[in-house]
C-alpha cells in the first residue's frame, strides 16, 4: 500500500495548481488525509487535511481562503486546489494518511506518525 501525489509543476505567482493525491493498496473511507509541505531549508509544515468519510476539512491560515481540499468521487484520491499561489508557496508538497489522528493536532510535529505517507512532488511559483 502507498500513497502517489502528482500534479506538481511551475507556475506563476497568482496562477493555480492541482495536486492529487491518490492510494494504492487501500481506499480512504476511514482516513483523515492531510497536505504538507517542505520549503528548501524549512521544516515540514501542515496545510490543510480532510476526514475523508465526513469532508470535514482545516486550513492553516497561511492557506485558508486560496487552497481547497476535497475528496475525488473515487474513494482512494484526494485533490489539494491551489490559487493565488505565491512564491513563498514554494515547496516539495506531502500527503499523509492516518485512520487515528485528529487533524491538526501535531500539525507541526517533525515525527507525526502518519500510516501512510507520499513521497512528495515538487511545486515552484515564480515571481
């Protein structure tokens, strides 16, 4: 079982992305999902994450109002909409997946125990 995210790119500041996040090996029915991202010399950082069976979705405040969350009508995606990116939304973008964790407590946590975890994908947005 694993977790593939895609979709990363370059785009410009003010443009949109959309990454996937999608499972192999399970489905995400009882899965909380959420999105991370790791600027170069920064530590890992989380940004929103979705109870998959609910919806139920956080933002961090860096994010909240241009990033969305939703589940795909297949059960094993997970869909991380960007708009008006920015530079500082540069970053090699994570998904993780844990049927126990109650988003977003140990957002931060350099050892956040996921059971599942992607191997990231690259998203730069240039000036």
């Amino acid at each position: 079982a694993q977790l593939v995210e895609s979709g990363g790119g370059s785009v410009q500041a003010g443009g949109s992305l959309r990454l996937s996040c999608v499972a192999s090996g399970f489905t995400f029915d009882e899965y909380v999902i959420g999105w991370f991202r790791q600027a170069p010399g920064k530590e890992r950082e989380g940004i929103a994450c979705i109870r998959f069976n609910t919806g139920s979705t956080y933002y961090t405040d860096t994010v909240k109002g241009r990033f969305t969350v939703s589940s795909g009508s297949a059960k094993n995606t997970v869909y991380l909409q960007m708009t008006r990116v920015k530079p500082e939304d540069t970053a090699v973008y994570y998904c993780g997946a844990e049927g126990s964790w109650i988003c977003p407590d140990g957002f931060d946590a350099p050892n956040l125990s996921m059971d599942y975890w992607g191997k990231g994908t690259l998203v730069t947005v240039s000036a």
